[in-house]
C-alpha cells in the first residue's frame, strides 16, 4: 500500500501580491503562483492563498555515509553522516545525477515518513557524527531542513548541506547558519553554462559561496564535476580557480569530480582521469593549497598535504580515510595549522 501523500506545512518565505498570487521568495526564480499551482522546484504550493511546502516530514530515503562522500575531506574525516533528502529541485542540469529524485513529479516515491526529532535520535543511535542534507537540494526543503537541524544540534550533531547555493538572501542567511559544514557545487565559471545547462545564473552561486565563506561559521568545501567538451577547458578552470583563490581564500578545497553519462547528457562521454589531472594541477599552480579529484581512482588526487612542508597529513583509498600526520588540526611535521574543522567536539552545538 502507497502512503499517503505529505501533508505539507506553511513555509517561510513567501509574501502575497496584489493580483491575489503567491510570490516564493525562496529562491532567484520568484514562483508567482495561484492557488493550487506549485512553483518550478513542484514542492512548493499556493493552498488557500499561501505558501506551503509539500515534502515536509517525507524523505526518499536515508542512508548512513562515510563523509568523505559528501565529499567533505576537512570536515571530520573518517566519520559518518546520515544522509536524507526529499524530492524536486530549483534547478534543471541537463547533467543532474540524481535526476530521479531532483526532477521528481511523484511523491509516491517519499516513502519514509520522519520528522526533525526523529531524524536528530536515528543520527545519534546509528553512531553518527552529523546529518547531511542531500540526494536533492535543501534549499528546497529549507523549512524541514531547519527544523531538522535545531533537532540535530540539541542532541550534539552536526549538520552539512550538500547545496547548489541558488538561494535568495534571508534564506541563505538561515539555512547557512543553522550548517556547520557544506559542500557547494561551483558548476561551471561559464554564464552561458549556467543558463543552458544548469537553468540557473552564475553570479547567485558566487554571492552565496562568498557569503558562506566570509560571513558565517560554517565550513565550505567546493564541487566541480568536470563535463567533457562543456566546462572543462584549461581557460575556465583557470578563471574558476583563479576566483577561488582571490576571493574565498586559498585554503577552501576544491573538489574536481567526473561525468558519466546520465540523464539529458548521455551522449557525452565520461570524464577522463586525465582530465581531472589537469584541473588540479592548475589549481595548484593558482595558489590553491587543497584540491581534489573524485569519482575515479586517483590515491594523489585524494591525500591531503601539509600548505607548509609538504608532508602526508591524510591519506584516501576511495573511502578508506588514514589520518598520519595531522594531530589537533595541525600539521605533525611542522606545526602548521590546518584549515578544516576537526574537533566533533566541537560542532553540532546550540
């Protein structure tokens, strides 16, 4: 027997306009919508004259995760996340991997019914360090998001968004506060990418990355998946290192991670080793001190070194995580400190 369908709840951010629709002001888009008309993300809904959120209190499923799959490597390494997400997305990459759930119309396959206490005591009874927002957008969810991430903090767990940063300004500022660690997407440095292939702008990513890093405490690392032929020249990926460096900081890590063929883009080939190489290689010579490379095997691409003196401090295998010369957040060699946020102590607090 099929569930229900989610109820919903009253969202956050929205406000009513003169010709009697709602406007979402959630996100860069502004669904204006009438009643019973759901925004471009299909999770957000006019009902009676106001806005609500569909999948609230509904997941598509739930997993337990090291969190170096997030990826996150500067954040716990080692650990493990519980993983959740809803369905829907604010955005169309004609690339998306997770198409079945971001671009999903029926809830039918919202199988899992938790609330925000319930997810806070699953993290805490399977040994887990954090939450992670994932599989969709939580943007989308924000409202079932910051709920959940009150729950995880009052029991001393963390809470990551994986995100890609297409949000409008009070959002941004909840959602991130309410995160200690989050990995953003930094699709492509490429306007015309964003428009064609992604169905977003560019500069909205760039605000939120910036605001993140600078603003508040959460963590920031950086995706980019590397599409052959798309956004994987030596021009862009130099601009786009180039504005890492320059305006968050060289210490933020730098996720290079490759294509296969899925979704809209199935005629597009995936993304050699090589490539990804390359990529990190040109971060590195643009100052970068933390880049990665992801989805293949590539054991130099996954260690972490020293800024200072070079040495090992951690060592991947796939999710195999080998901590060796990093001891309170510092370098063991030399002394060096290290960006990062390693101390679960630390995190997950009110």
């Amino acid at each position: 027997m099929r569930p229900p369908a989610p109820p919903g709840v009253p969202a956050r951010y929205w406000h009513a306009r003169e010709d009697g629709r709602v406007e979402c002001d959630l996100c860069p888009r502004h669904c204006r919508l009438r009643p019973g008309q759901r925004g471009f993300c299909f999770v957000r809904e006019n009902v009676d004259g106001g806005l609500s959120l569909t999948t609230y209190g509904r997941s598509s499923g739930f997993a337990v995760d090291p969190i170096e799959k997030k990826p996150l490597y500067h954040f716990l390494p080692g650990s493990s996340a519980l993983s959740f997400g809803t369905a829907g997305c604010n955005l169309a990459c004609r690339f998306c991997q997770n198409w079945e759930i971001s671009a999903a119309r029926d809830f039918d396959r919202l199988q899992v019914a938790a609330g925000p206490a319930e997810i806070a005591a699953a993290a805490v009874r399977r040994g887990c360090h954090s939450v992670a927002y994932t599989y969709n957008d939580p943007i989308i969810f924000a409202e079932y998001a910051l709920d959940t991430a009150i729950a995880c903090r009052e029991a001393g767990i963390a809470n990551v968004a994986v995100t890609a940063g297409y949000i409008c300004d009070e959002p941004r500022r909840d959602l991130f506060g309410a995160m200690d660690a989050a990995n953003i997407d930094l699709k492509s440095f490429n306007p015309d990418f964003y428009r064609r292939v992604v169905g977003g702008r560019l500069e909205v990513i760039l605000e939120t990355l910036a605001y993140v890093v600078h603003e508040t405490t959460c963590w920031v690392e950086i995706t980019t998946l590397l599409i052959p032929g798309l956004n994987d020249s030596d021009a862009e990926i130099r601009a786009l290192t180039e504005w890492v460096g320059g305006e968050l900081g060289s210490g933020v890590p730098l996720h290079f991670t490759a294509f296969h063929p899925d979704n809209r883009l199935r005629d597009v080939p995936r993304t050699p080793l090589s490539t990804l190489q390359r990529a990190r290689q040109i971060a590195l010579d643009a100052g970068l001190q933390f880049v990665y490379t992801g989805n293949v095997v590539d054991e130099a691409g996954g260690a972490t070194h020293c800024p200072n003196c070079g040495a090992l401090l951690i060592r991947r295998r796939g999710y195999e995580v080998e901590v060796v010369g990093l001891a309170g957040g510092t370098c063991t060699h030399c002394g060096t400190p290290v960006p990062g946020r390693w101390d679960a102590a630390r995190l997950g607090k009110c």
